[in-house]
C-alpha cells in the first residue's frame, strides 16, 4: 500500500499540466512573516535536536505528533533521509513512505532537498509543487538544515502563491 501511494504521489507531482487553474502571488509581507516563521521553526528543532543530534527520535516523535511548534498551517516541519525516507510528517499517511531521492517538483526538476543538505549543510531552494489538497500547482520555498550525525535533514516549507 505505501508503495503504491509513493507512486501515486510521483504521477500527481508530474501531472500539473492537468490542473491548469492559476494561482496569485501572496504578498511580500505575508512571504516574509511565513519565511520569518520557518526559520524560528527550524532554531526551535535545533534546540531538541541538541548539537549532537541526540534528539533526532524526540523530534520525530513531536512532529508526527502535529505538536504547535513544528506546524503551523500550510508552514510546517518535515523530517527526511538522505535515502528517500520520511521520518516525519504531519500527514500520517507520508509517515515512513520512501520517496525518490531529490523528487521531482511539478516541471520535472528536481526539488534539491536532499542534495541541499547533503552538500552544503544548509540552504533555501524554490520548486513548483503539485497541491493535490487544492488542486493547483504553487511555487515554494523552503530552508533544509542537515541533522547532525545523521543521513537526515529537516525542510520547511513557504507557499509563494495561493
């Protein structure tokens, strides 16, 4: 079943042409607020992550847990391995789902979460995401941050459209 719903996942990511509606760019303001948010989110898995890394399953645990401080909204946390493995999600379903390393956004490029972090520790990436909730294709940022002493990285994600 995860296996059929990762690919599912793929053909709908690759299926934005089908989708067609337009979206607007949200205001500069509310970017920035959303940008200004996931980064106090990402200092605060920092902070129980420790220096080490030490609190990788307490992290985990918090953010499958939908706890306030990791989602808010359409900003929220995400754990994910080096190998395609989501650790962490607040959609239960994606909980533990392997995906394509670096999965292609909604024009077949690839997202460059995973090589981001891998590569350069941290970084901020833009890609197109298929929304299968609203059924439109949106423009995104999102910060990675490696997790230290793990083949993992933590993403927060920033709708630039609505």
């Amino acid at each position: 079943m995860k296996r059929v719903f990762a690919v599912a996942l793929l053909a709908l990511s690759l299926g934005a042409a089908a989708y067609g509606q337009t979206v607007q760019a949200r205001s500069a303001q509310a970017v920035q607020n959303d940008k200004a948010l996931a980064f106090a989110m990402l200092a605060e898995c920092e902070k129980v992550l420790g220096r080490d890394g030490k609190g990788f399953d307490e992290l985990v645990k918090l953010v499958n847990a939908v706890d306030p401080r990791f989602n808010k909204g359409l900003v929220y946390v995400t754990v994910g391995g080096f190998d395609g493995t989501m650790f962490a999600h607040p959609v239960p379903a994606l909980q533990g789902l392997k995906f394509p390393l670096d999965l292609p956004d909604a024009d077949g490029r690839p997202m460059q979460m995973v090589s981001t972090a891998k590569d350069k520790g941290r970084g901020e990436i833009e890609y197109r995401f298929n929304d299968s909730a609203i059924k439109k294709v949106v423009r995104k940022w999102a910060i990675v941050s490696k997790i230290p002493a793990r083949d993992a990285y933590i993403s927060i994600s920033v709708n630039l459209e609505e």
